[in-house]
C-alpha cells in the first residue's frame, strides 16, 4: 500500500524480493505455501519500484573545503579539512593527535617513560612468545608449507601493539614517529626528543630481557619454539649492514603507520583492524624491527645460539636502531607534517589559494554563460530559430 512512509523502504524491499528470488540454488529455505507466498507478495508489491518510478537526478554538491565541524562527509579537494564519521578522524585530526601524542610521552618525567617502556618491551615478548609458540610448533604441514608458518607467526605478533596502544606503553619505534611528529610542530624542544629515545630504548632493553630470561627459566624456550627462535635470529644477522638498515627503515614505515591508525580510530574494533594488518604485513615479509630483536635476540643467546653479543649488536640491533629512526621521524612523521604541519604551511596556503582562483573563475564562467543564454533569449533572430528546432 502507498503510503508517506513508502519511499524510504523502496530500496530495501527490492533487496529483499531479489534476495529472495536469487538465494534458492544457494541457500536450502522450507518449501512451505508460506514461505511461496511471501515471495510472491515481496516481487509483485514492488514492482512499481522496478520499472514505474521516475529517475530522480540530484545536483552535485558544489565543491568546497569543509570546515570540518559539521561531521559530514562533503565533497572537499582538502582532504586535510573532512571529516569522515564519528568513529575515525580525518587524516590531517589523525596527525594532530599522534603529535600531541608524542608530545605527552615525551614530557612525562624520566621514571615514568622507563616504567612504560620496560611495560612496552614486555607486551613484545609476550607477543613474539606466542608466535614462537604456536608457529615453531606446526609440525609436519609446516615444513611442508613454509608459508604457513610466516602467516601463523604474522597474525598472532600484532597483540603486541595492540596492548600497548590501548595501555598507554611505549616503544622506541612509536616513539620515534610520535615524538618526531610533536618535535615538527613544535610541541617539544631537541632535550625532550632525545630524552625520550633514550630512555624508551632502555625501558624496551630492560623489558625485552627480562620477558626472555623468564621465558628461558620457565621452560617455555624449547622443542619447536627453541628452534624456530634460533633459526629467526641466525637469519637476522646474516644480512649486510646496508640490507639490514633498508629492512628496519621499510619496518617502521609499517610500524609508524600502524600507531598512526590505531589513534586515528575512536573506538576499539577500529584500532584492533588499524594496527593488525601493517603489523602482519611487516612480520610476513620479514622485516626488521627493533624492540622485537630485542627479545628473539637474547633468547637465542641463552639457547647456545652460534652468535656473539657483537655479531648480534653489529650485525642487527645498530643499524635496526637507525632505520626504524630514520623511518619514524622522516618517511612518516616528516612526510605528514608536511601534508598536514607546519612544514608543509606555505604548500598548503599556495593549494587554497589555487582552489579558490578556481571555484572563482568557474563562476565567472557560469555567469558568463548565463549573460550569453540571455542576449540569445532576447533576440528575435534567436528565438525564431530556437522555435523552428
């Protein structure tokens, strides 16, 4: 029945008649006189919304930059000014927030970024444990399958990151984008950003080593999972140094982007799905991040593992450090501070003024068009020959 209430329901009730129409050779429903009727009811009550009802053709909206107040999601050429939904930010809102991010960890007192970090490093032996654990101990298949192993290994790491975002810990990796990023918008000073890498770098040791001291002491470093710890390391600090730095800067490219989604979500599914995935793809590939050696590293050690402490600090822990720092602080950090902060500030008011010469002179154009549709109106040559086509 027609009602003032229809048109809304339109769209969804020719869902539910093609639905239904199209399920049977999928999906096994009772074959009941009932079920036969409410087919039938659904496609014939719609079949005005099918093939009766008029196309409706609604302007585009004009293009503009958004305030970014309003909560819509309006057409913008900025994409810094939108705002998308109430659950993630909008790119330029998400920056903001991983500087004033860094800002914060950065300007808490020395003891408690030690005590966050040491907290943080422990969140990455747990979750590197379970990796262990779980991968190195496939079996059969897993030999048979090495990418098997590579996935089961890649989807179980992320819970790391995971706690230590929704827990308030801190990484040398994160650091090095978040506080960066603070640094570039001038929310700290150069003692405060080098304090900060410190002393997070300390914590991540301290943390790391003592979750795979425990680990090996509890017995949890053996059969499969002792294994596949020695065969990761070995294979870590077999790669040049030029190899390994261009490893750790591709890492925390992924990293950093991981931390930057995860603050752009609002809620927690939102940041479960923002770090999960670049965390996984880092892992799968086989990249190098920092914090995470710090652990699978002495572990090796401590199951006779044919390496040295140089071999392992030459070899790996140096220039990890130095790529997931060049990483952090220019490949991300710079790169959207200059898209959305104060180092890309004369890019952006160059780009508005670009814009606004351009809705200028469209309007400009529009008008003029209208003006000569007009003079063509009032003359009798024009109107003469517009009636005789």
């Amino acid at each position: 029945r027609k009602t003032s209430f229809r048109a809304p329901f339109v769209f969804s009730h020719k869902s539910l008649s093609l639905f239904f129409l199209l399920c049977p050779p999928c999906v096994q429903f009772e074959d009941t006189a009932m079920n036969r009727a409410v087919f039938l009811a659904l496609l014939v009550s719609n079949v005005d919304a099918f093939v009766q009802r008029p196309i409706i053709r609604v302007p585009l909206p004009v293009l503009k930059i958004s305030t970014g107040d309003d909560r819509s999601e309006r057409e913008s050429l900025d994409i810094s000014k939108t705002t998308y939904s109430s659950t993630i930010k909008s790119p330029k809102d998400a920056y903001i927030a991983l500087a004033e991010k860094g800002a914060s960890n950065a300007k808490m007192m020395k003891r408690k970024i030690l005590h966050q970090s040491i907290l943080g490093g422990a969140y990455v032996g747990f979750g590197g444990l379970l990796s262990l654990c779980i991968a190195g101990n496939i079996g059969g298949i897993g030999a048979q399958n090495p990418g098997l192993v590579k996935m089961a290994f890649a989807a179980l790491f992320p819970v790391n990151l995971l706690l230590i975002l929704t827990t308030g810990g801190q990484l040398f990796t994160g650091n090095s984008c978040s506080v960066a990023a603070a640094k570039y918008e001038g929310l700290v000073e150069w003692r405060e950003l080098g304090r900060s890498w410190a002393v997070s770098i300390v914590g991540n040791v301290i943390g790391c080593g003592l979750f795979a001291l425990a680990s090996f002491y509890v017995g949890l470093l053996t059969g499969g999972t002792a294994d596949l710890c020695t065969s990761t390391a070995l294979n870590k600090c077999r790669a040049t140094f030029g190899q390994t730095l261009v490893k750790a800067i591709l890492c925390n490219w992924m990293v950093s982007l991981a931390v930057f989604l995860g603050g752009a979500s609002n809620d927690l599914a939102g940041k479960l799905i923002g770090v999960w995935f670049p965390i996984s793809t880092f892992v799968a590939i086989g990249l190098e991040h920092s914090v995470a050696n710090l652990f699978i590293l002495p572990a090796a050690l401590m199951l006779k593992v044919p390496l040295t402490i140089g071999d392992v600090l030459l070899r790996n822990i140096i220039p990890v450090l130095l790529g997931n720092a060049i990483a952090g602080a220019f490949v991300v950090a710079g790169s959207y501070s200059y898209q959305f902060g104060r180092l890309g500030e004369k890019s952006r008011k160059e780009f508005i003024a670009r814009l606004e010469s351009y809705e200028a002179r469209k309007k400009e154009e529009k008008r003029r068009s209208k003006a000569v549709n007009g003079e063509r109106a009032d003359d009798p040559s024009q109107r003469e020959l517009v009636q005789t086509s």
